[in-house]
C-alpha cells in the first residue's frame, strides 16, 4: 500500500479540517492509489502542537517547522499558518523537495506568491492551494459546460462572497483584521475565493477598477477565546480595523466578458454567500455556496415554451461525486470539499502528476488582489499586466 | 365628479398600457378626488391615432401633438412617445401649463432633462416620470423599512436589470438599437430603472465608473411586424447596433455606501431580472422583479438561533395595495403597477400637490446614465458633479 | 361590433372584480369577437346596487333578480351572490335563454349542481363557473403537456390551499364560517379549487377517504366592517363556527393515480397556497399561486447530469398571456385570471361555442366535496359513484 | 481514555457509511467522554468481511455474528444487515448485554421490533436506531421550537419522502422489491423516515388510512453490479416487484391535529424530497432534506406588515453543529449526519443514558407502517391501537 506522509505547520482550525480530511479519504474512495499517513505537526506553541497530534492522530510533533520540512519522513508539507508564514515555509519545503498543500491566499502579495510559484516549478514539486470552493462536484458539472461550449460566449460575470458574521460590532478585533498578519479583508481572505472561481470558469481578466470601504473602524481587543469563538470583556482596549470590510470592483476578462465582484464580511443575512451569476450566448449558470448541492443552469437552445433555470442536484455523474454516496440529491457540505481537494492532492503526488489549484494559479489570484488594490490607491483602472 | 382629462402623445404600446391603465383607476380606488377622462390621443400616423381612439376609448385623436398640447379641454399631456420625442413636447406642454406625465428615460440627455424639469418647475406643473417600478407596494415598504432605520447605514447595493429577449442574434434591429432614437441601450432603457430603485432606496450617488459592451454586433433590418413582434425576412440586409447589449458600473453613493449596477438586454436566463439587495448594518433586503409580490427582508437584531432571511408576500398593510384586494398574497401583475402609478399622478393633479417620481427624480437618474457613459468614454471615475 | 350584454346578480367584492374584469377584456384583447356592455346589475340592498352601479358603470340597477333574469337586453347572467342562492338564479337564467356565469362553489350540494348543470343543459346556454386559477398561462401549459404526454403517467397528484387570514382568533364570524350559507369552509370554499386543478390535469376521482376539523371553535360576531375587513368589538357576542377549518383528504384517480388534498383557513404561513405536485413517469410539475407565473417541470428524459427542476415563466408562447404582454415575464396578477375568465366566457357566448369549466365541470367538483363530506361523516372511504 | 468498542455487523455500504462516522467522531468533538474502537466486522461473506475490516480499518473480522455477539471485546453491536436479520441479532446482542445500535427501519413488523425493544429493555442496554434525519440541527432547532410553544397548537402536517432513482423501469430488481427482505417499499423503507419525523415533531397517532401503489410491476434481474449500481443485461429475466413504489396515508395524532404522508420511490424530480410543512395555531415550519442546512420558520405573531417565512440557516446556536463549524452557514451534509448519529450513541453509552431514537421509538414507528398496510388491505381507517 503505497504511502503519502504528511507533515502539517500550525495546529488552529485549519490543521483540524486537513487533518480530518485526509484520514477520510482512504474511508470514502479507498486505498488507491494512496493513503495519507499523518506523519508530524509543527506548531511554535509546543502544548498546541502535542494536543493537535493526540487529537487528530498524527505520530509525531515538532515545535519547529524547519525540523518538519527536512524531515526524510514527511512527503507533503501541509501550511495551515496565519497567511503571512506561508512564503518562507512554502519556499523552504519547495527547496527541500517536498510537495505542498498551502492554504489560500497563497501570499499577502502577487511579488511573494510569484517566488513561492517559481521555488516550487523549478523544485518540481506537486503542489495545491485550498481554494476548496473549487471543489465541489457542481464547479466541476460548470467548468464541463462551459469548456464544452454549453454557455456559448460568456458574456457577464456576477461574483459575490458575503458573511455577517463581523456585522455585529462586538465581535473583537483578529488578525483577520491586522494588514501585516492577514493582508487585504473581504478583499484578500473571502473575495479571493470569487476570484478563483472567476479565473477557473470565465479565464483570466485584463483588468480592474475596484473600491474597498471599512464600516466598523474599531473593535475591541479580545480577551479570552480565540478565533471565531474570541470575546471581549466590556472594559476591553479598541483598536482600529487595519484592512476593509467591503470591496466591490469590475473586471474585463480577456475575452471581452464584464464582470463585477462583491465581498463583504459585514454582508449582512448572507452566511457563506459565495456564488455567481455567469451569462453567455447560449446558455447561463447560478450558484450560491449557501446551497451548495445545486447548480442551476439554464439553456437558451430550448424551445421557448418550456426554457427556464434549472436546479441541478448534484450526483454520481458529477466527478467527485460517486465517492461519497451512489445517487444524486444526497448533500455533501462544506468538510467534504476539503476531503476532495486532499484526496486530489493525494491522487497527484503519488501518481507524479499536477494538482490544480496549483501555485501558479494561486499566484493569478494574488495578482487580481494586488490590481483591486492599486486600482483602490490610485482610484484608476489598472491593468492585471501592471503587477509583476 | 371631478375629473382629469387626457392627452395622450404616442399611440404604441405604452399607449395602451397608459390608457387602461386610467381606466382602471375609479373601477379598484373609487371616484375620489377625481375621475380621469380618456379625452384625446395623438399620433403622427393619424389611421394609429384613430385606431388607438377607438380600441382604448378616447373621445378624440389627432395627428398633430402641438394640437393636443394646446388644447384647453387637457390637463394633463401623457407622453409616450419614442425617448428622442420627450423634450420637445414636454417643454412645449409646461409651457401651456399642462400637468406632464412621461415615460422614462426622461430624456436622451441629462442636459436635456434638465431643461424639461425647469420648464416644469417654473410653470409650477405636476410632472411624473414612468419608473413604474417603484409603484409596486413591495417597494413602497422597502423605503419604509430603509427609513425608519431598520436596515441601519447601508453598506452595499447591488442592483440589476436583465431581460434575455435579444440573446437571440436573429431578434431584428428596432429603434431601441439606434443611438439617435433610444440613446444607450441596456444602460439608458434598462439599467435607469435601476438607478431609479437605488437614488430611491440608498439616496443620491457621488461617482460612477463603467464599462459597456457590444455583443450581437449587427442585427437584421426588419421587414414586418413591430416592436417585440418585427420579424426580418432570411434574407433582410443588416445593421450595425449602435448601443450597449450589458453595462456594468460601480457607484460610490454620498452615504459611503458602495454599489454595483449591472444591466443586460442579452441578460440570458433572466425575463424581468430588475432588482436589487440592499445590506446594512442593521438588516438587509433583496427583491427581484420576477417574483414581484415578494419582498425579502433579514433583520440582524433578532435572536440568533431563529434569523434568517423573511419572505414577505405583499398585502393591504403596504401602500398601495388594498385597493387592489383585502387580504395578503393576491398577487399584483405588472400592468397593477402602471395603475398605481396612474392612481398617483390623478390625486396630485386633483389634489394640487407633487406628484413622485417627478421630473427632477428623471434628471437625477440621467445625470447618472450621462456620468457612467463618459466615465466609459474616457475609462476612468467620473463624478456625478462632473454632468451638468 | 358585436356586444355581449352583462347582467351581474350581487354587488359585493366580487361583483367589482368581474365588472372590472369585463371592461378591460377589450382593452387587452381588442373587440373581436364581441365587446361586453355592463348592462344591469341586481341586489336585494337597493342603496349598493345603485352604488355599484355607479361606481362600475352600469347602465341600470335594480333590486329584483328576477327583474334582470328576464331582462330581454341582457344576454349572460352573471351570479355572484353567496353560494346559497346561485341554484335558484342559474336555474331561473336557463330557463329564460340565458348564459350564465357563475361562481365557484357552484352549489352547496351536488345535488343541486345537477340539476343547475341539466337546466342549463337542457337550454342549450353557454356556463361558465369561476375556477379562476385554471384561467392562468401557466395552468394551460401543465395541461398541454400532460396532454401531450411528457409527464407519461401520472403516479401522483399533492394539492394544497392554505390561506391564514382566519389563523386570527379574533377575525369575527362571517358567512363563510355558516353552513346554511357557505357549505362547508376550507373544503367547499377553497379545496373544491384544488380539486378543479386535480380533475382538470390528472382526470376524474374513483373514491376518496378524508377528516375535516375545526380549530376556532368560535368567533365573535362582527359590529362594523364587512367580508375581509369585518371588526368586533370587544364585548361583541360569541357564535358558534359550524364549518371545517381545515380538511385533507386521500384519493385514487380513475386512472391509477394516487392523490392528496389539503386545505386549511388557518394555514399559518401561507397566503394563497393553491398549489399541486404532479409526478408521472416521465416527468412532474409543481405550482403555487404565490408565485403564479412560475410554473415547475421536470423531465425525466434528460441527460442524467443535467436533470433539474426549471422554472418556466410563462410568456407568449403560453395561452392567453400574448393579450398582455409580448415578452415572457412580465408577471399577470391575480385580477388577470379574471380577465382571462371573463374574455374566455365572451368567446364563447359570441361564437356559440361551450366554456370550460363549464357547470358540469362545477358539479364534478361538488361530487367530490359531497363524497368527501360523506367519508368524513361516515368515517370511510367513500366511491365518488354514491354520490349522485 | 475511555473507550468504546464497536462490532459491526453487516459489511456493505452502510457499514462503511457508520464506520467512517465512528472515525470522524472524535476528530470534530474530541476524545471525550469516550473514543470509538473499531474492533470487528462480521459478514456472511468472508471475502467482504475481510476487505471491509481493511479499507475501514477494524482490529478484527469474521463470518460469524454470534462470535461478534458473544465477544466480550465488543461493547456495542451495530446492525447493518439487511432488514429480515435484524430481530434475531439484536435481540441475541441485548440477551448478551450489549448497547445496540440498529439501522432503520428496526424490523419487518410491529411485533419483531416490539420483541426486541422488549429484550433491550429487560437487558437494560442503549439502543439506538438510525433514523438519521433526526440528527440534523435544523431537526433538534424545530423540536426546540415547537417544544416552547412557538407553533401554538398543531394543526397540520404534511410529510413526503420521494426519490427518483427508481423511476427508471430499467433499474433491476434488487432486495429493495423483495417483500421477504425489505418488507414494505417506499412505506417501510422511506416514509418510516418521515414517520418518525411526524412522532418527534408532532407526537403520536391515534388512527390511519393510506393507498399503496406499484406501477413498475416487473424488472429485470442484476446481472452484474450490485445495490444502487447493479445493472441487467439486455436479455435479463423480469422479476415481479413485491413491494409498493408509492404510498400516501393519511393520520389524525393523538393531539387533534390532522396530517398526510406521502413517499414515492418513482418520486420523479426529486432526489431526498424528505421533508415537511407543519402548521400551528402560532406559526409554521417547512423543511426538505434537499435544503437540508436550511428550516423555514414563520411566526404569525410578528407584525402583519412584515410577517414572512423565514430561511433560517443551521449554525452553533443550533444542537450538535458546533463540533463542525464555529459560525453558521457551512453547510454541513449527510454524512455529517450520520456522524451526529454515531456520537450520540458513544455519549449515551459512555455515560449509561438512554439514546435516541431508541429501539421503543423504532417499535412506534413499525406500529404505524402496519397500520398503514392493515388499513391498505382492509381498505378502512386502522386505529394504532389495532397493531399489538
């Protein structure tokens, strides 16, 4: 049985959802062409690391993540830091020659993604960014429709991602909310994800001309719990919000489709708003995460009298699909995309060939990032050429 | 009885709509404070003129506007003529101190628009512009909600307006693709309903930056029928199409709200695809004209375990309605929009007050279509201050 | 031009919503084949039959049904009474020659329906009885597929009709709530609609089995107010509800289908859930008349990965919707169901053709009511053939 | 570290389905109060016995379930098998003293399950049986809901289950069709589901009345593949199929309220059409497992002016989804559920508490089901009380 070793750094939320992920792939599509052995976890709080190893299952755990990636005994290395980690430790595991699966943003800056990019093409390495939306058996049924010519010319792009859970005032200042350790808000951390799926599905776009706003300028510094579950006691220190709540730009696809993009953390009565509306000539598609079982489609070759979107459920004939469950309409949810996406990148190194997302396509991301930001500064549209 | 008597200019489409629109008035909202008289329609064609008398029961017609405009036994001169016509007689009917009831666009430029409001404003005449869609009582809640303050400061507006019936490229070339005659396509005939629903709902914009397309470059002349009925023979000569298939904007408003405004005639896998979600920070709203009883509603302020966007079917506790039935969720049709809207114009004029959407309303909304078209002119942000 | 004259009996709610109905038939639909003249109408209370009149435009009034019965200028009756008095009228109309249009339910008996259908029969007139949901585009599609064979055979039929207005404890006793007057309530009043559906699109009933139950044991009686806008004061007297506030009920077609039916006045949540799911083997529709312009199909035939629910706006390629519209999705409400009815009804009156649902069709209905009534009391499955 | 440790029995696709639930249990809620064991597998087949307790990773398998029984290493049975093996093996576990943990439904009669909800219970040992529907947030959120009143008094409900994998008539026959196996069809198999939602939800029936129908009445035999992926040759022999494809019922409960249950296996359109409307005297709830991260709620207390079913989106105010997610909205699937499922049971029997659905619930259920078939063959209401 042929054996994938993993070596995840950082022990948060995430190394619980990679984790998790990859002990269920052997479970659900079996022990070919590998299975997942989770090898080590590195953590810079030694009590988080030991915890996470005994919780989640991993044989060893290390303090250090410099240790973890010249370990002979770790294949993969799996970054789950806060964002601004990921360059040096991409970069070291790519010159040690190992494999990695990095969580998005790939990096805080296109110029940072693009060296994670070329250490790891010139390392030869298999590679994989989370952008884990990409994963669910409808954006692989809307990538074949629309390669198959099923939409026509694409013609408009509607993206959007929106939470509320930061609507709510109260909610205490994160790094999420600290430009050094997050980088870009709404912009980087959720419309990135619109982003992937604009670049997967309409192609890459020519240029931008975005905005970005911050409603709630101070939150209180939390004092106890720590993530999405953190709490600030009322007497807590405020600190000002480094990065936007809110960004909504336009694009050109170089293939002369429009698109709009819109992202809040703020996004009032949306939860996991992350969707799109994509027209063409022949045909059209609506999706939103929040019922991510269904893709609606519509067909303009019908005959008249009976044309209208379409709710697709999602079902064995879509990839992906089969190994979790033998008929269409049983859902799959949010977890299970990170089982697919770990079970792709298992697939790929041990079969030597290429993941998508790769690096390269993270590094297409941040350079969309990068434009709506300089488009922001200088309050112009800026080409994607523009950033480096 | 009091009554208000009828001049209608034009005698298409909106000819009809208009008329059985007044007629219906007295038969759902009684005799009070006024009945209005289908006196006189005119029409450059005189056998439509005399056509459109007949079937929609005016007591006269004539083939010459300047006649009706001059007539003593009008109030109110109703035009519903082409969008290249409005200026000319609206200015000429202030000036005879007609009550002036048009058609949107208001006019094909904001500068013309402007002079119609002022000749209105100095004669001190009723003026009401067709936005029909904001006389649907849904709307008229949305307002309600948004000023009592139930969605606190908003934050992002998102609105559309997609039709698809010009996705098929054989649709022939009308005077809706003539620049001379329609002005913008699906900017200035479409998306101005939408601006329309943002000043109303979200308040005035500051700048504006956009993009049009083309896609359906040239189109058949057609060689019978008309409007949404022409037909062209297989082997009919073409013609270029002078304006926009889709437009996108962004809009920053004065509020610090952020908007985004799509538009598409081409709009595939959508029919009457206008509406809007609208979020703050207190509550959100969503509402689409194909489902046009409905208004969607999500309060933050509630307990957590139970909050979720609302589906309101419209009834007798929101404007407009109960004159229509008793009881929630008897659905309105479009054309109960146009009775509204008549039922409007007929209490200001009777009862001497301004009637809203005025001609202002209509000028704002064509200041903001002029600002977009120049900001894609010359590619960048273009302050609404900017247009005259 | 050819004239239908009206003579409407009752000047209540209804009254106003035929009359209105008939004025804007030839304004939608042009004057061919005959224009309806509001000729006369009756009611026992002289002052609202002058009222009505007024209001409506009809050129007489009187307070003797009888009078207009045998009124040689009137050519259709048109019985919109409470339901206790339609077998009387009809009956009287069709013996002196003349068309009758009247309202649902068509008796309070099946009994009495015979013999108003067999009179009416026996004259040779044209009836029409107002099932006004059938008079929808989307309902002409459903039956034109089913027709054409694209569900194959229908296994199942689901149909519903809740409204909640009488969820209300405190909405006080009106006519609906008195046997002698109404019949039974959610099951005569507003199922025999559902039933109209489940007989027109799946075919006749073999035998049905079925509970009633009243909730709101009793309501105060009404000081002021009247229909859907009655008030009680607060010390106003109690009376007893004698009718069903809510049935289901069980039915297996003639042809093998298998159905439900529920129907509540105190349907809390649903405003106008007049609906159905249709499976056959081939393919299945689902309706709600709260979102009336929305007709749901599915089929079956399909490529499995791309099967899904559509939602058809109806348009012009759909019965009767191209008098109002020429573009898909500019929505009807629920007074053009009305319309439709009443242009339905002219047809046939002026080419001598029969109308559906015409009064056999209302008796059909009553049987199946009469046959669920029996089955409650009997506590039984009950053949639709006992009831005679 | 306490553990528990499970011997399953049965080695097909609802073996790995609770395998893979047991193993995911401790990553997403911890090692306490107990981590599950896989200990062994039992299956007829020793050949699957052996691959499963491999692929799924059990310490042990077998052929013979009386040696797993009788294992003093196994602390719970989990019955897996087809339905006719369910009575013997549980009730020979309960004799041996252990937790049982059964699929659904619990037997092929209301007597067998009674026997063995009667061994359990004089054996003192959890039961638990997998109605996993029930272990879904927005489940424990209506029960909540309705257990504090805020539906008001019941007066409907309406349940369905459809799928339509078996609409197509080339689909073999398989042990689903076999009376003898399966017992029931669409009844027994997927409607006992939306039975025990209607026990929970809205409490017990007093009396039923129901159709069965079968209209694939032969398919072919296998002849390769097996469960939902066997497929017959061309040349197949046809079996008669045993069971029903479709069944409606209709139920009065204890409490007064009425209601209807429908479930089709030839359910065209629909995929997991598990779900319900249930109306109360105070509000309303409608659930369907296709949404199934999402409870409409409706609550007629608000004001009339924006009263509205709500979309309530399951999240960690909501039982059991705080061990997935820390904020609302990502959705969880049905795996998820069943993960829900397999906790449930650990807790209860790590910590000696009842679980439920426990096996006198399952008996409750199976009561029902032959009320439902003694009412079908004897073609009159059946009170539950006539089913020992």
């Amino acid at each position: 049985m042929n054996q994938v070793r993993i070596g995840v750094v950082g022990a948060g939320w995430m190394a619980k959802a990679h984790s998790t992920a990859f002990r269920n792939v052997p479970m659900l599509f079996g022990n070919e062409p590998a299975v997942p052995v989770l090898e080590t976890i590195a953590d810079i709080d030694p009590a988080r690391a030991k915890a996470a190893a005994e919780t989640l299952g991993f044989n060893r755990w290390t303090e250090d993540w410099r240790q973890l990636v010249a370990d002979p005994a770790v294949d993969v290395v799996d970054i789950v830091t806060p964002n601004d980690a990921h360059a040096e430790i991409a970069i070291a595991a790519a010159k040690a020659g190992k494999h990695i699966y990095c969580e998005k943003p790939l990096a805080l800056t296109a110029g940072e993604a693009l060296r994670m990019t070329e250490a790891a093409e010139a390392a030869g390495v298999t590679t994989l960014v989370g952008f884990n939306y990409l994963k669910n058996p409808a954006q692989a049924l809307a990538k074949e429709m629309i390669e198959a010519g099923e939409l026509g010319d694409i013609t408009q792009f509607r993206g959007t991602f929106d939470q509320d859970f930061m609507t709510d005032p109260t909610v205490p200042f994160s790094w999420r909310h600290d430009r050094s350790v997050a980088g870009s808000g709404a912009l980087g951390d959720m419309a990135s994800h619109t982003i992937s799926l604009a670049l997967e599905l309409v192609g890459e776009m020519a240029e931008v001309c975005g905005l970005l706003a911050t409603f709630v300028k101070q939150r209180s510094v939390a004092t106890g719990g720590s993530g999405h579950t953190a709490k600030a006691s009322a007497d807590a220190a405020m600190r000002a919000v480094e990065n936007d709540d809110l960004t909504q730009f336009l694009c050109r696809f170089n293939s002369g489709a429009l698109g709009t993009i819109a992202s809040s953390r703020i996004g009032t009565g949306r939860k996991l708003w992350v969707g799109y509306e994509i027209q063409g000539t022949k045909g059209a598609l609506y999706f939103t995460q929040e019922r991510m079982n269904e893709l609606q489609f519509y067909r303009q070759g019908e005959p008249a009298r009976e044309r209208g979107y379409k709710t697709i459920l999602t079902g064995p004939e879509h990839r992906w699909y089969a190994g979790f469950h033998p008929i269409a309409g049983i859902g799959l949810g949010y977890n299970d995309q990170k089982i697919i996406e770990a079970r792709d990148l298992l697939v790929a190194v041990a079969t030597g060939q290429k993941a998508t997302p790769d690096f390269r396509f993270g590094y297409r991301v941040d350079r969309i990032v990068d434009a709506v930001l300089k488009s922001v500064d200088e309050h112009r549209w800026v080409t994607v050429d523009e950033i480096g």
